[in-house]
C-alpha cells in the first residue's frame, strides 16, 4: 500500500512525550530521516502536551512511502495557558528545532460553530522520506 496512517492518543505528561517520540520512531523505521521524524515528532508532541486542555494528546502520522514523505500532526484540546508572560519566555524553542528539520510545518485551530472559542489546535510538520 503507498500510504498507510498510524495514530495514537498519549497523555499529556513527560512519559506521554516519550511515548509518543518513540511512536514516531517505529512509524519511520525505513527512513533514512528517522532521527529527524524522531525528533520533530518529540517537538510536536511536547508543544501538544504543554498546552493540554484535558490531559492527552493526538499524534498522527501519514506515511506516503513511494512518493517519499511523511507527516506528522499533534491534536490537543485547546483550553487556558497554565503560567504567565515572564513564563512563555522560556517555551517556543521547540518549534524552531521543527522549523530547521521539517520540510513544511504549520499550525491551526478548529473553533466552534460561532466561531468564539478554538475546540482544538494541530501543530503539524511534513518532512521528505529520502
């Protein structure tokens, strides 16, 4: 089959993260990137878990092997950022590590119907197989 589709739901704690990076890790076995998918995965997982709203977390990873790439998404309840201003100073060096790793990455939300308040929020990266 070209593309086959792996998903797990993981909590949103330390173990969850690590769960979730070696998940990818077994997705991407045959890639000669597997330290790259391995590492964006940990990133996209721990961004996701930060910032849970109910405890866990998504990672879904689509694998196009004959057209040679793989992507990979972290779901997440949206709710309340525990923490203050002083506080985010410290988080967002994760996704500069996706940025420099993945071929295309990105991020939205799904809010609800009236549109007043994001459900979810996906982070996302897309790196090449090859």
């Amino acid at each position: 089959m070209d593309v086959s589709e792996y998903s797990g739901t993981f909590p949103a704690t330390a173990e969850g993260v690590h769960a979730a990076r070696h998940y990818a890790r077994a997705v991407a076995v045959a890639s000669p990137r597997i330290h790259d998918v391995e590492l964006v995965a940990c990133e996209l997982a721990l961004c996701a878990a930060r910032d849970s709203a109910d405890g866990e977390f998504k990672l879904t990873a689509v694998r196009h092997r004959f057209r040679g790439w793989l992507h990979m998404e972290a779901v997440r309840a949206e709710g309340k950022r525990a923490g203050d201003a002083d506080g985010e100073i410290a988080y967002g060096y994760g996704l500069m590590i996706v940025d420099s790793l993945a071929d295309r990455w990105g991020s939205y939300s799904v809010r609800d119907a009236d549109g007043s308040r994001a459900r979810t929020a996906t982070t996302w990266a897309e790196l090449s197989w090859t």
